[in-house]
C-alpha cells in the first residue's frame, strides 16, 4: 500500500487547470458568440431621429447589453454541459472523488464567468470603434463623459457575478438531469407555464418577481449579498445531488 497521503486541496487544483486546459474549446465558442452578439448590436439598442429644413438626423444608442446577454446564455449551457457523463467520465482517470471534481467544476466556471464578464463590458468600445472607423458613425456627447473607475469596476464586477449566478443555476439544472431526464423537460415547462397561468389570472408572472428581485436591485451592496448567496445555495445543492449519484452513473 502507498504511504502517500491525497491532498484534496492539490487534487482540485490539479484538476482544475487540466479544465481549463481540457475545455479551451469553450473560450473558442464565448469569442464567436460575442462576436455575433456585436453584429446584432450594431444596429443600437435604441434609437430615434427627427427631420427640419430637409436635413435628417439619427441618433443610435450602443450598449453592451446583448453581449452580456449572450454570454449568459453561454456560461448556462457551459455550465450544464460541465455535468454531463462525457466530463463526468473523464474525472474518473485521475485521484478524485464527487466533492473535488465538483469544486474544479466550479472554479473553472468562475473563471469562465470572470473572463465572459469583462470581455462583455469591454465590447462597448468595440461596437464603437467599429461604428466610428467602419459604418460612419458621428459619436456625440461620447468624449465629454467624465470616465470614472469606480462606475467601470462596478459594471464589472455585477456582470460578473450575474454570470457566476447563472452558471450555478446552469451546474443545479444538469445535476438534475444526472438523476432524470425528463428535468430538462419539466423545468422549462413549469417555466413557461407558470408564466401562461399567471398572466390568464392577471397577475404580475412569479418569474418576472424573480428577475426582479435579482435584476432590479438599486443598492450594489445588497445586489452583492443577494447573488453571492443564491449562488453558493445553487452550487451546494449540486454539490449534494453529485455526490449520492451512484459511481459512474
């Protein structure tokens, strides 16, 4: 018998950067998402425009909303892939055990999140550099903002952890699919039903109180605590559903 003790700190660590490594395909596929999501932006998230003295003046607002929403999109069905048996099954080459392949799983879509994040928020200065340089663009009033550190590293760091949050939601949904797969039925159907029946009752949709809960909070502290925490409950309960699967199920 080996005297060797298993670290399990060095064990997710391990298997952390061989994710990474293992799974560069997905930062491949976040570029091109973002990319597309940059393309449908160039028309402006909103716009308006008037005439006088046959002159015709349109005015476009740019925003990085759509990247952002895009690469939600993304870090959820990275997240639910993460789970499915092919990666299941490559754990199973290395010292492992549910736990430790879980937290890997988790840093690694952090990670995922940090990267998706920033690149999402920074894609604004690219849609206006294309705007400017490409389609003929007039910027106005662009120069005169004042840029101020403290509202960039705040847009930051919510974008960031509004895709943490989503790809935990992501990691619980395809932890259930591992136990059935009617899951990946039932959920979107309770989804969309909840919103039918809440609407022929004339009432404001359960989901709609929840994105709001989540997406329309005025403080940035609470904003924090509120996500933080939902987060780690989502990844605790994957974590635990995981962890009674049978070995190799």
């Amino acid at each position: 018998m080996s005297l060797s003790t298993v670290n399990t700190s060095k064990v997710v660590k391990q298997q952390y950067i061989l994710k990474l490594k293992a799974n560069f395909d997905a930062f491949s596929s976040l570029v091109w998402i973002q990319l597309l999501a940059i393309l449908f932006s160039l028309g402006g998230v909103a716009s308006q425009g008037f005439q006088s003295d046959g002159m015709s003046v349109s005015i476009k607002y740019f925003s990085a909303d759509m990247v952002i929403a895009f690469t939600m999109i993304w870090g959820l069905v990275t997240a639910i892939t993460i789970t499915t048996k092919p990666y299941r099954y490559y754990d199973f080459s290395f010292v492992t055990n549910r736990v430790t392949s879980s937290l890997s799983n988790i840093l690694y879509l952090c990670t995922a999140s940090v990267i998706g994040g920033v690149t999402a928020v920074m894609a604004k200065g690219l849609l206006i550099i294309i705007g400017y340089f490409f389609l003929d663009f007039q910027l106005l009033d662009y120069y005169s903002q004042p840029f101020h550190v403290r509202d960039f590293l705040i847009g930051n760091i919510a974008t960031v952890l509004y895709i943490i949050f989503i790809c935990s939601i992501g990691y619980f949904i395809g932890a259930l699919a591992q136990i059935s797969k009617l899951f990946i039925a039932v959920i979107p159907v309770l989804f969309v039903g909840s919103m039918l029946l809440d609407g022929m009752m004339g009432r404001e949709p359960i989901a709609m109180k929840i994105l709001s809960f989540y997406f329309q909070e005025s403080s940035f502290s609470l904003f924090v605590v509120k996500t933080l925490i939902s987060t780690v409950l989502f990844f605790a309960a994957s974590i635990s559903i995981l962890n009674r699967m049978e070995v190799r199920k």
